[in-house]
C-alpha cells in the first residue's frame, strides 16, 4: 500500500452513479413493519457492516462496535422491554395525539430478522482523542454517520432497516451484557422488504408534514427564532 | 399525492446502481487541503441540502438548520477560532504524539469556498418527540444523518467535505449568533477537489490505522473487553 499513489483525482461520478446515489437518499425508508421473514446471507450483512465501518470517525477512532441479534427469543425479550418504554412514551401524549400515537407501529424488532445493536466505545483509541478535544461527543457521532452508511447501503440491496429508540439504555445494557463505559448509540431493524412508503410514513399516516428546505437554509448567521 | 400509492415494491438497485453507493461509501473522505477556490452554483448547493434534508429524522423532526458561510473575512474569523483551540488541543498531547498532531492540516475553513453550520433545534416540534421520549439526544443523531447523506451526495458531485470539530462553541455561537437553546452539530467546509487521498489521511499520515472490521462484530450480546 505504501508504494501507490495516495493522492490522485477524485474518480468522478457519471450521471447515473450520481443518480443512484441520490436513489438510495430519497427512497430510504425507516421500516418497521414491511420486512420480510428472508434470513440476510451473511456475506450481505458483511457488506452493510462495512460500508458502516468506512464511516467518517473523529481521529480515524472507528468507536463503534456491531452487536448482531438473530434468536427469536432474543428479540422477544427486546421487544418487550420496547414495549415497556412504549407505554411510558404513550402516556407523555395527551388527548387525540395520545389516540394517534397508540396506532403507529414504531418497531420492527419480532419481524426483522436480524436486529443491530450499535455502540460506542469513548475510549477506543485513548483519553485525548483527535478532534475531540473541544466536542466531547464527536465520537457519538461518528457512530451515528455509520449507521446512516448502513442504512444507505442497506437500501441499495434492497433491505429495510429501522431504527428503534424507544427503550430504557439500561435495559438494552442488561439484555446484551454491555458494560458502562460503553454508550448504546442505536438499535437496528433489518431484513428484505416486500414494499417500501412513498413518503415518510410519519407524513402519510398524519403525524407530521416535510418542513420546506428553504425555511432552513440561513446565510451567514442564525436568522431563525431568537 | 393522497391518491398515490403510498406502499409499494421497492424499487429495486440495478447492480451498476448499487455499486455506485458503495464508490460514494468507500471514496467519501475528510478534506482538509485539497480544495479547489471553484464556486459552488447554488444549484448544486440545493441539492445537497435537499439530500441532508431527506435523512432520518426521529418523530420526522427535521431538527436541523443549515448557516451556509462564503464570505472570506467570516471565514477568517471562524479560521482564527479554530486556530486558538487548535493550539489548546495541541496541548492535551505529549512528546512525538504532540509534535505529529501540530504536522496535521485539520481544516480547510479558509481555503474551501463554501463553510456550513448545521445546528439541532431541540424544540422544532414540541418538548414531546416521538421516538425521542428515552433517548434525548437522538433529535442530535439525526442531525448528523443529515451531514452524511450531504457528505455522500457531495462525494457523488464531485465536492470534497470536511468536519471541523476544533473550537470552542461559545466562539462559533456568538460569531454566528446562535442562540442557547440550539445546538451546534457540525461545522462543515465544502468545495471542489482536485484530489482525494486513497485511503483515510490519518492512516496515510500514521496516526491510526483502520481496524479490523471482524473484531468489531458481536454475535448477541457483547464479547469485547468487560
């Protein structure tokens, strides 16, 4: 490796690389009820565990760690301290909010078949880290870019994946015998799907609208709310 | 859009396509110094904010807001705050590990045409989110889903992004005047490149090496160090 060139020009995109890259964006979905019961041959799961690993990583720390979750039973008992934490999320909604909530399915943790626990591990690489120095949670979202290369790849062969945040850190933490010193950053849904949404399906289903981008996007300074 | 079909097969990736996102996984790095001075149209801006704008978002809360930064004197000043905690961060190293970090070019605020702070509105829909009720900082994870689906469109565009992570908050809040209860995420500097590294700079340059991605993998529950 020392011997090739290290630098040289980007290998440019033709115009339908660029648009398959844009494919994956748009039509990415955060399922959770469309998977299919298809086991994931383990050479595609190796693939979408190495596009997570070619992530961005502050100090090149790559902090994250893949904890693959496959028995049903397994799943059974995460699924159930999901729904604990469910009914606690359901009491924080008041009124028709609290009706609507109750009908959203918001996991896929019994039907994918394989689940991904997602953590950090803040001293991968030592106590100082590159590029930490000033934001502490740098690391945290280094994993967090991860996921989303997961996620993107994970489209492009086409299977779903949904990420579950509804549960007690310290559940998760006794279910897969994670120690402290080691942060849950996500807890992953994946398996082949027989459909995808159009849209967000929290716009189809009423919950809440796409914001337009350009009420976003600011020039040279915060011009939003004070 | 009522009247579409909202559930459908999806789409599925033609080989070539899906090859494309992993080139844009795999050649996606972070640019420090080879920018090019070229102007961004703002065409191409558009859809890179669109693409960070199409991330997942818990409770579809599009928390995120994006400060596009061209002009030079701004960039000077961001550059000069950089620059006082880049000499703190020196500090926290010793010996050869100190003397290597100060090599490092860790930023291209000056050189790259175009800077973007995205930040997190932690109230951008109410104090109850959805899928946010266990996990407060997810509104924050989702925000930087949105910096990597822009950091994998612009690798497609030919656009190099860099994270500067190096500097006080309370310097980029005032000079952009953020307030308190918003977030700053990431502080992104973008423009064309005249070259890409072949692997990640920081291993060229040996300061860290990749790892193995086997290590990384766990099967049900956690198997690393306890």
């Amino acid at each position: 490796m020392q011997n090739q060139t290290v630098l040289a020009p980007p290998d440019p995109f033709s115009e339908k690389e660029r648009q398959a890259v844009y494919k994956a964006i748009y039509t990415r979905r955060d399922v959770r009820d469309q998977f299919l019961p298809d086991p994931l041959p383990d050479e595609v799961l190796l693939r979408l565990l190495d596009a997570a690993h070619h992530a961005p990583s502050v100090g090149f720390m790559q902090p994250w760690n893949f904890i693959v979750i496959r028995a049903q039973s397994q799943r059974d008992e995460i699924w159930r301290a999901f729904s604990r934490a469910n009914e606690e999320a359901a009491g924080m909604f008041s009124g028709a909010r609290r009706a609507q909530y109750r009908k959203l399915k918001l996991e896929g943790i019994r039907k994918a078949p394989v689940n991904i626990c997602v953590t950090c591990d803040r001293q991968r690489t030592g106590k100082v880290v590159l590029g930490r120095t000033h934001n502490s949670d740098m690391d945290l979202y280094s994993t967090v870019c991860a996921i989303q290369n997961l996620w993107l790849a994970a489209r492009a062969e086409g299977i779903g994946v949904g990420w579950v945040s509804i549960y007690r850190d310290a559940d998760m933490r006794r279910l897969l015998q994670i120690p402290e010193r080691i942060a849950i950053v996500g807890y992953l849904c994946l398996g082949y799907v027989d459909a995808l949404y159009s849209r967000p399906e929290l716009a189809i289903k009423g919950w809440q609208e796409r914001l337009p981008l350009r009420d976003l996007i600011f020039e040279g300074k915060w011009q939003g709310q004070p």
